[in-house]
C-alpha cells in the first residue's frame, strides 16, 4: 500500500512539475514575442523562480497523490464521474464555490504571510521577484507552498464536483497564477477597465500588490480586497 500511494505521490509531483514548466514556458514565450526585453537581465531571478517552482510542485504533488490514490481505492473525495449524478446547473455553481473558497482562503493567508516575522521567514522567497515573471507563480518557500498545497486536496473531500470541473479549476488556477505574475496585462483593456474587472484580478491588480505590498491579496477575485479595505486599484501599464 505505502509504495502504491508513493507512486501516486511521485506521478502527481511529476504532473504538477511538468504542468508549471510548459504553461510558465509557453508564456514567458508569449512575453518574449510581445514585450521583447522585458525580463531582460532577469537569467538569475529566472533561475531561482524555476528551481522553488520545481520544489513547490512536490510540496503541491504529494498530498494531491494522496488523495488522488484514495478517491480511487476507497472512494474518499466528493469527484464524481457520473454527469446525471447533480444537475446540470450544478456545474458552473460548483466551479465557483472552489473558486472562491481557494480565494478566500488564499486572501486571509496571503495577509498572515505579510506580518513581519513570517514575511520574514516565508514569503519574501516570492517577492524576491523584482519584478515577477511568467516563471514565478509557484515560486514559493515551503511553508507557503504547503499553505496552498492543502486547499484542493480539502475541498474535493467536502464539496461535489465532477472530474472535468475540477480540470477546469486547476486550469483557471495555473493560469491566473501565471498571468497574474507576468509583468504585463494580458487580458483587454475594455475587460480590465469593465465592471466586471472591477471585481477580477488581473496583472494590472497584482502587479500593484508586488509595488507596495500592504495591499491587493486575493488570487481570483477582489471581493475581500474591496470588503477590507485593502484594494489599491490597478498598476500602471
């Protein structure tokens, strides 16, 4: 059993590896093509980005291992297979549910990580990215990473949701971690600026989070920034 469930933990830490390098190369590619020399000087901070990455993937692969080897062993997760097992309306709800549980989650640790004493200890790894690139989104000391590690792994053992759902909330994840991080805005203009920007983050938001820290700290979402207070608005291009 225990080499079984290693194994588990081993395929997820390579999918999760292997996830961050092509969606992270693909669009540092992006950035090379339409902001060329914008992450010029920047090989060692690259580098350092990679290589927390690539240690924040085992910190993210192991309990998804696990729990990926006990859905389908002994059934312990809410993912279902069967599409008429919920309403269709069901599947959007739940898509959002786990997007704003991670987000609320993500807000109120984020802000934990900003006390001195464990900036100091934790997160200053990340925002030693100055400034970030497609390559920092998981670049992360351990301790965060075990903070974000945990949230997916606990919500599917609590809330239903069907497998191809769940795919479509680690892919929003994995891009918005990485667009976020850029150093320029993807999304269009008329989308940041909209009414319904106002309430999504984007680059231009978290780029203003990485300028004066005290601020802008959801993932997806800028319910609890706007709530307390914390909502800085939008980077300068």
């Amino acid at each position: 059993m225990l080499a079984t469930i290693g194994l588990s933990a081993v395929a997820m830490t390579t999918i999760v590896g292997l996830r961050y390098l092509l969606a992270s190369g693909a669009f540092a590619w992006a950035t090379k093509y339409k902001r060329p020399g914008l992450y010029r000087g920047l090989s060692s901070q690259i580098k350092r980005e990679i290589g927390w990455s690539l240690f924040s993937a085992a910190i993210y692969g192991i309990p998804a291992g696990i729990i990926a080897w006990g859905w389908q062993q002994y059934g312990w997760t809410r993912i279902y297979e069967d599409w008429a097992a919920y309403p269709l309306w069901y599947l959007p709800l739940s898509v959002l549910l786990y997007l704003f549980a991670h987000d609320t989650w993500f807000y109120w640790t984020h802000r934990w990580m900003h006390i001195p004493r464990w900036f100091r200890l934790a997160h200053a790894v990340h925002h030693a990215s100055r400034p970030p690139t497609a390559w920092a989104a998981m670049s992360f000391h351990p301790i965060e990473a075990l903070t974000g590690a945990i949230v997916i792994p606990f919500l599917v053992l609590l809330i239903p949701i069907h497998v191809s759902m769940l795919g479509l909330v680690l892919t929003i994840m994995t891009v918005m971690g990485i667009t976020n991080h850029m150093g320029w805005e993807i999304f269009p203009r008329w989308l940041v600026h909209s009414h319904l920007g106002h309430w999504l983050i984007t680059a231009s938001h978290h780029q203003r989070h990485h300028e004066r820290y005290q601020c802008n700290y959801g993932l997806y979402f800028r319910f609890w920034d706007h709530l307390c207070g914390t909502d800085r608005g939008l980077s300068e291009p």
